[in-house]
C-alpha cells in the first residue's frame, strides 16, 4: 500500500461534473490499494471573484483581512469534493489549514510554509479516510490564516507529501506535462519524460507558468518525486526529480520565453562606488524586481552605462523612479525599451559541455535576431531580443538544439 | 466607555456599499468612546448559492461537508468589513470561530453554543480594535467546523455578548423593529418599544422571524438586554428585556400568524393506552414536528378522533406515513386539510387577566370566523382557521386589544 498525495489546480475542480471528474481519480488510485491525500486549489474564477470584492473596498487591502477573504476558495472546493467522494460511497474528510495545522510564517498573501504537524492526517488516513486537504492555506502561531501566493496549492501539495512521507506527488494541472518548449509557440514541441528539479527551478523562474517555484524548491529538498499530469487525459505525464535519476540527459532540455519583459537604461552614470547599490536599493525599496543588470566597462574611467530589466506591469513606476534617481546622481538620461523579451535554453547537460552558448548565439545571428543582453548560469543561457522575434527564436533554437529528437 | 455588539443580517451586507454603511454604525459608536464587537452574516443570497452548489453534489450532502462550505459566507463578509473599517481609517481585526475559539457541541448544521473563551477579543479590544466577529459558526471539541442553523448568527451576537459582559446587543435588520402584528396585513400595526423575552420566544416560535429563537434563550439566561432595530434607518428599535423592566405591560403585546400550518385528523382511533405514542413516535422518527394535538373524549367508549398540525411542506409526507399508521392500529379513515392557519395573541399580561381568551374567541364569532383548534400557554392563546380568513383575524385582533392605542 503506497501513500499517494494528489493535487489538482482550479480548472481541474472549476464545475461540479469537473469536482467528479477529479473524484474518479483519486477513487481509482484507492481502488489500487493506495492511501490518498488529494490537495485542491479554488474553483477556476473564485480567487478572482473575490479579489475583486476586496478591491471594490479597497485598491490596496489589508493583507491579513485578504488572506481571510481569498482562503474560502481552496474551503469550497475541499467540502464539495469530500461531499462527491462520500456520496460516491467512500469515506472521505476535508481538512483546512488550521485542522492539520500547516504552519507557516507570519507574511501574508505571501507566507512560507514551516511546519505541517502529520498526526491529525495520518489518523484520518488509518480510519480508512481519503484525506482532502485545501491548498494555498496555513495559519501562523498566532492562529491567523496566511496564503502562500498565487500557486501555492503545488507547494501545499508538496509539503504534505514530504510530511506524511508519501511515494508519490502528482501533480494534475490542464497541460498534460512539461514540454521542451510552448507547442503554441512551437509546434515541434515534445513532452520532456523526467526533468530534474534544477531544470524545473529555472523553466518556473523563468515564466514557464507549469508548478509553483517553491514547490520545486521544496521537492528537491526533501526528495519528492513530482509528477506533472493532465486531469483531462488518461497518460504519463512529466516526472519531476533528481539528475541522477534521468539516464540520457540532453545538453538542453527545453527553451522557455518571457514576454513580460521591458528594459531600463540609464546613459553616463557616474563611475563611483556605492552608486549601484543606491540605485537599486531605491528600486527595492518600491517593490519592483530587477531581472538581468548588465554594466559596461566604463569607457573614459568616469562613466558608465548601465542596464536593467523588470517586468511590463512594473515599467511605468520604476521609469518614473529611474528618472528622479538619475538626476539625484548626476546620470546624463534614461532610455527606457517596452519591446523585448526574454529567449533562454535550459539544460544541466551545459555543465559538461562547452560551445553551448556559442552556439545558441550562432543560430540566433543566422535570422538576423540582435541580442540584446545577456545572461547565465551553470545550468541556462538567456537573451533579450527584440520582442516581435520572440516566436521565431523559440523555435530557431528548437531545431538548433534539436529537441523535436 | 461601554462594550457594545452589533450584528449585521445578509440583507446589511449584501453589497460593497452596505458593508459601507455597516462600517459608518460601527464608526459611530466608536466615536461615542465605546468599544464595538460586529456580528455579520453572509453576503444576502450567499448561503443560498452555497447550499445550491451542494445539492447538485447531493440532495443531502453530508453535514460535516456542507458545514465547512457554508461558513465560508460569513468568512467573506468579516474579511470585507474589516477591510472597510481599516481603508476608513480604523483599527480592525476578524474572528472566525476557531480564532476565538467559539464551542459548540458536535451537531452539524445546528449546532448548539457551549462555550465561548474570551480571551482572544479581549485582547484585541484592549489593543484598539474593532473586532468582527463571523456569525452561524463555531468549532466542537475536535476542531470540526460546526453551524448554528439559518439565523444563528443572532444567537453568536447574544452569546458573545454574555462571553464578554456586554453592556448592549444590538440587532440590525431589515426590519426596524418588532411590531404589534406584521405592518403588511395590518396597517394599523405599531412599533413595539419594549418586549418580554418571554413574548419574544412566543414570538419567534409562532412564525415572527425578527429573531432566532435560540437568541432570545440566551439572552433571557443571561439577560442580555437586545435592541431590534434598522440597518438603514437611524432610529430606535425595540428593546427585548425583562418583564419587570417594562412598566406599562399591555395585556395583549401582539398578533402572530402562520400560513405555513396543515391539519391531518384520524377518525375513530381505538381508545387504548399506548396508541398516541405510537402514531407520534413514528411521525417523530420521520422527523416530522408536530405542533398542535387535540384528542376529543371518547363517545362511546371505543374509539376517539385525533386532530394535529403540521407544516405545509411536511404534509404529504405526513399523511402518507399517518395513513400507513391508521391501517395498522385499525382507525376508519384519515382526512387532511392544507387550507388553515394558526392566529395567536401574545402577551404576559394575560397571567393576571382573566377573560383575554374569551375576548379573541367573542372577536373571531362576530366575522363568523370558525375556530377549528385551540391551543393556549400561559402566555399566548393560538387558535387554528380557515386559512383565508388570516388577515382578516388578524386585523380583527387588532382591533378588538386596541394594539393601536
């Protein structure tokens, strides 16, 4: 008897014949001799539905009154599927975050789970329950409830599989794997078999929208083997796990894009120290991620210019900043670009081989595609280019790296 | 500075603009140097949304199930006043039931009150919070989330308001009192300034739905003293207290009706011990209530007619289950009848006058109005009519106890 924990997202429990749908699912691994842990996101629309009624009070709400307001989602959804399964003829018991408890830090709207206590679940378990746990949700020792950010059900999946020691993660979402790149994008797109948790780390920072970032982290820090699937189809879906477990690594695995990307440049800054650091403490200190910072060589040893990029939605603000901070420090101007985007190979297959980056520059160089900037780790390759070639370089590097093999 | 609850029907907080003005009440006792606990219930037409999701799972959906969805109502509401409050400049912080902790004993979807730790809202009274407090829900010993029944977030009011000794419990409605009999048949119906508990509960349990019956229990146990009044306009209400806190206690307080009443007869029931007990005992198993029973003396010895009252919507199924019984304890026949009604005068008054029964019975023959059943306490003398002649016994009552006067 193995201890499975299922996660399904919003689209998977949007209706009540999708809520049945998922009951199936989790039945038919019972009906397999499994134990059961099935962890459930809100209906697709309600997380919506209701930040929208706190915005209507408020553009900016208060965040422990938000957490309170936008954990009913994940409620709902627990007690209409413990309702199917039990009317399905199966014993079956919801449970909220202060019911098992799951701990977690005091950050609202953004809190880190820190402790799941598994005794209150492996009772329910033991008395022939299937156990339906609500995603997103904990309290902090103070007993207020506390969200984990958009996508957290992944991670709330993951932390409980890694509390009640479980075999299995799987992760049922509405695509049915990860695949080397977007098949919108790229028709020759395959399903990637098994990825290792770096590689997954880096597709979901670097806006491949398929699991949640810290559920990734989490996974890999306690071993968890995750498994990406659809809920629609009935197949194999994307083994998520360690590198040492994928026999035939590739050099690259997959490409990934981002288009919510624009790009800030502030022309002859002063050569001096500690004026990054005021810069982009300034740019911190208002919220606004910076992605890639690129700084030339100063030329004539008294300036330098200097590169950075943020996302669209944030472009406007941090313009507005850049431009009060460049006079403050005596830059020369701020240009500002809307129009790029963010192209990056991926693979840990990089660490042992070398012309990987070359080689993505040649392929891109060959349709003409400008780079922009550049970006690395041990493990990806990124590129900022013109956003209009965002396509193409998708699926140049596609055939380059010959992924479709 | 006095502790002062307040509690908010569906209909107060039905909409962003409501909540509005709920917050401008609570923000005007504050301004008076009180300190304010807020009551709310769900969003007007919330539950009912909920228990729809839940049928089209179930009929009937399990209750431990059905009690973890529809509590997320009152969880919505909190979130948005406190975040009303807050946006309007005050301190503010929500309550869900686990969070105070309120206990209740284990009975899903009715559960009762039994304690209620005051600690948690103290404390954040004593930090210069007004605290909003979810209706309708609790928690019983094993952290299951249990309701009280529709219109439980009353008996949450009173009950918190006995927890932390409070000086006033006021109950906004859509309703800005409690009248003499309902202002919609009678027009000649007057605002009543002070009401008994006692009436209150006759009120309550003869189809007046102005107050949970549950509620004016405990604040008759407690003394609590309540204030029905007007969620829209700003006017006194009625105050339910004490007998001996009312000077001038009229004999007749108030006229109440119920449509929702049916009579089933079985004639010629073998006059035996035990038979009662029987018929009833099988009604009861079927969770059919009762209300009225009258046994004639038996004629000749051998065998009596009984006569009870149902609710309309219990009928059907009363008659099919009272027609079974018949043929088993060998009656002669069982004849129903859907088309009467219950009229009932209401007053403590009535202890020490004699002739007020006499009077209501002089005033229905004058209309030619047949009473078909009769049924008194102490304090309420009720009689079953033809059903179409209600409002017009109503009216007659009225009149006849100068409850204009």
């Amino acid at each position: 008897m193995a201890l499975i924990v299922q996660k399904f997202g919003g689209t998977s429990v949007g209706t009540i014949e999708r809520i049945a749908n998922v009951a199936n699912k989790v039945i038919k691994e019972v009906k397999n001799g499994n134990q059961v842990i099935v962890v459930v996101s809100a209906m697709a629309g309600e997380t919506d539905r209701l930040i929208n009624l706190a915005k209507q009070v408020d553009e900016l709400p208060f965040e422990r009154e938000m957490d309170v307001l936008v954990s009913t989602g994940e409620q709902v959804s627990i007690a209409l599927l413990a309702m199917t399964l039990i009317k399905m003829g199966y014993k079956a018991k919801s449970f909220l975050g202060f019911q098992i408890p799951i701990y977690t830090d005091g950050v609202f709207t953004k809190a880190r789970i820190t402790e799941i206590e598994p005794d209150n679940i492996q009772k329910a378990l033991n008395e022939g329950n299937i156990v339906v746990v609500a995603g997103f949700q904990g309290i902090d020792r103070e007993g207020n409830i506390t969200t984990l950010g958009r996508g957290g059900s992944d991670t709330t999946a993951v932390a409980i599989a890694a509390a009640l020691n479980a075999d299995r993660c799987d992760i049922y979402t509405d695509v049915d794997g990860v695949y080397t790149t977007d098949p919108n994008v790229c028709p020759k797109a395959k399903k990637i078999k098994k990825i290792s948790y770096e590689e997954m780390l880096e597709y979901a920072s670097l806006g491949a929208k398929v699991l949640h970032l810290r559920s990734v982290e989490f996974a890999q820090k306690y071993n968890i083997k995750l498994q990406v699937r659809s809920s629609f189809k009935d197949e194999e879906g994307t083994i998520v796990c360690k590198e040492e477990e994928i026999m035939e690594q590739p050099v690259v695995t997959g490409i990934a894009y981002d288009k919510n990307q624009a790009k800030i440049s502030i022309i002859k800054v002063p050569d001096k120290p500690g004026i990054a650091a005021k810069i982009f403490g300034k740019i911190a200190d208002e919220n606004i991620s910076v992605d890639m910072i690129v700084q030339n060589i100063s030329e004539d040893g008294k300036s330098t210019d200097l590169t950075f990029t943020v996302t669209k939605n944030d472009f406007k603000k941090a313009m507005d900043l850049v431009k009060e901070i460049a006079k403050d420090i005596g830059a020369e101007d701020v240009v500002g670009d809307e129009n790029i985007s963010k192209v990056s190979i991926i693979g840990v297959g990089m660490r042992s081989h070398s012309g990987v980056a070359a080689k993505m520059f040649e392929a891109l160089a060959k349709e003409n595609i400008n780079i922009q900037m550049i970006s690395t780790s041990e493990i990806k390759v990124s590129c900022i280019i013109d956003e209009k070639y965002t396509e193409l370089a998708v699926r140049v590097l596609h055939d380059a790296f010959e992924l479709d093999k």
